[in-house]
C-alpha cells in the first residue's frame, strides 16, 4: 500500500524505526510537539495535513494518524476519499506503553501524571507531559459543574472527594516510559536528574513501540479505528472503544 503517516514528532525515532522495515512505502510528516498545547491549533494542523495529503497527486491508500484522542485535538478530524486510521488511545502516552490496557493499568488511579520518554527529552519544550487522560474520559470537570449537576452540597462533596484521591494517587511523581530500542541513548538517567532537581519521584515503566509498529505495518485490528471516507473521528471516552466514526 501507499500511505501517508501524520505523527506527533515526539515519535519520530519510533516511527522512522517501523517505516524502515515497514511492508508499505510511506510518506511522513511529523506536527511540533508544542502543537499539542492547544487542541484547536493542532487539530486544524493535522486537517490541513490531511487536506494536503488528499489534495496530492499520489493516491493515497489511507492515512494513519500516530496520536490518540489527544485532548480532544483529533475530534471531527475527517478525509473526503480517503481512509484515516487511528489508534484507540487516549493520549500518546498509550502508544509509548504499547496498550491501552497498560495505559488504563498504570494511570486509571492518577490521571494527570506527568510523563515523559526519549521523544519528550529531545524536542524543544518541557520534558514531560501531564496525561490527557482526564479530559477524554470526563474526569476533572469543573467544581462549577458538579454542582450545577448535583446541587450545591452533592456536588462540592463530589468534587472535593474525587480531586482528594485522585491527587493523593498521582502524588509528587514523574513516570518515564523507557523502550528497549533506545535505552542506550541515556534518556532516563537525564530525565532522573531533572525529577531530582525539582523534589519528584521517578517511576520507571517499561515501554513497547508495538501498536506504532501494528499502524505502521497495515495491521487495523480493533485496536484501531478505520474512518471511511466522508466520516469523522467522534470521542467514546471509555476504556475500550475510545473513538468512533460517524
């Protein structure tokens, strides 16, 4: 197949890894780490990938898109003649773990977690990231809206109690996700000493580039969401479905 792949650049060593030895010829183009900031500003960055994409003469097969629900910033994203194909995830943190399931394992209990991988290290900005996890599931809405929802003494107790023990989950802690392909480059012992010097805990998990691998690879099971042409990529917010097409 020809394919174009839209990633996030903090997945470039990941991605070009999986293209080398990919069965497909594929055209990349990586959005700035810092797109990510706002959801808006990114989401119109990888439509106009798309767009452009389309609006080529090269007849794309597909088109893979390497970020999860990301914040919200790949809502309503849609191709006129061409397949998207998007992993179900919540943010990119699902994709440096390998599963969605190891997503929901490590980070269920303590949504905003920042994290950080190779990818984070390298590229201009802050070296971790705060997990989208509680913007695309529905979690952390506003002590304004518990209320309106539940009423004033419901709502200020619900809100006080799931903020309580969600912080004392996430506590003063930084998780690097560490994959095997590039742990001789030393990212985790930098990022150590940077969680050092701020007072936080490092929590070491293991990674896996192997759903980055499935993408890249053709392999659309349903840890995948195939949007035909005409559709668009609607948010689920669960832990299995994560997105849909309509």
């Amino acid at each position: 197949m020809y394919l174009k792949l839209i990633a996030c650049e903090v997945l470039t060593r990941e991605v070009c890894r999986h293209v080398a030895d990919s069965p497909h010829t594929i055209d990349l183009e990586f959005t700035p780490k810092g797109a990510h900031d706002d959801s808006e500003t990114l989401r119109a960055l990888i439509q106009s990938h798309i767009d452009e994409a389309e609006a080529s003469p090269r007849h794309y097969e597909a088109i893979l898109l390497g970020y999860g629900l990301c914040g919200n910033s790949t809502l309503n994203l849609t191709a006129r003649r061409t397949r998207l194909v998007i992993p179900r995830a919540h943010d990119c943190c699902t994709l440096f773990l390998g599963s969605r399931q190891k997503f929901r394992q490590h980070f269920a209990d303590a949504p905003s977690t920042p994290f950080s991988a190779l990818g984070y290290m390298e590229r201009d900005g802050a070296y971790t990231r705060e997990s989208t996890l509680s913007s695309t599931t529905g979690l952390y809405a506003t002590l304004e809206e518990y209320i309106a929802r539940y009423g004033e003494e419901n709502g200020r107790y619900i809100f006080e109690t799931l903020y309580g023990s969600m912080k004392a989950a996430e506590g003063n802690r930084v998780v690097f996700i560490d994959l095997p392909e590039t742990r001789h480059l030393n990212a985790l012992e930098r990022c150590r000493a940077l969680a050092e010097a701020e007072g936080k805990e490092l929590v070491v998990l293991e990674g896996s580039s192997r759903l980055l691998r499935k993408l890249i690879h053709g392999e659309w099971d349903d840890e995948f969401l195939v949007v035909p042409p005409g559709k668009r990529v609607v948010g689920v917010y669960d832990w299995e479905e994560v997105v849909r097409a309509e």
